[in-house]
C-alpha cells in the first residue's frame, strides 16, 4: 500500500476527497507539479477547525508535503 493511500485512509480520513486526496493523485498520474493553496475545514471528533491546507507535489521528488495552516 502506498504511503499516500495510507495517510488518507487511516490518519486523516477526512481529506480522502477529490479536494485534497484527489488533487495528489491527479498530480501523479500527470506527472505534473502541484502547488496549491486551499481553505478547508477539518473534521475533528467534537469540532471543526478551520485551516489552510499548502499541497505540494513535485514529480522528480519521491516526498508528498501537506501543510496544515489553523485560521
């Protein structure tokens, strides 16, 4: 199992969607670079916290980075 797949299924379910999860895959399926910025709200068990979500991704780099910025 990929790492990525692991991360989005067990440790932040709540960003398995095409807005986040979806835009890492279509990065790697392209090959293409991914720099994005996005207002998200996290789903906790008992609250929602709004952030800013930075997804990086660069083909040549085997690393995914997903910043987690709370508003």
């Amino acid at each position: 199992m990929c790492w990525v797949s692991f991360f989005f299924d067990q440790i932040a379910p709540c960003m398995n969607n095409l807005m986040v999860a979806g835009r890492f895959a279509e990065a790697r399926q392209t090959k293409a670079a991914l720099d994005a910025v996005i207002e998200y709200v996290l789903a906790f068990r008992s609250a929602m916290a709004p952030v800013k979500l930075r997804l990086l991704y660069s083909p040549g780099i085997a690393s995914h980075y997903l910043l987690i910025q709370r508003l």
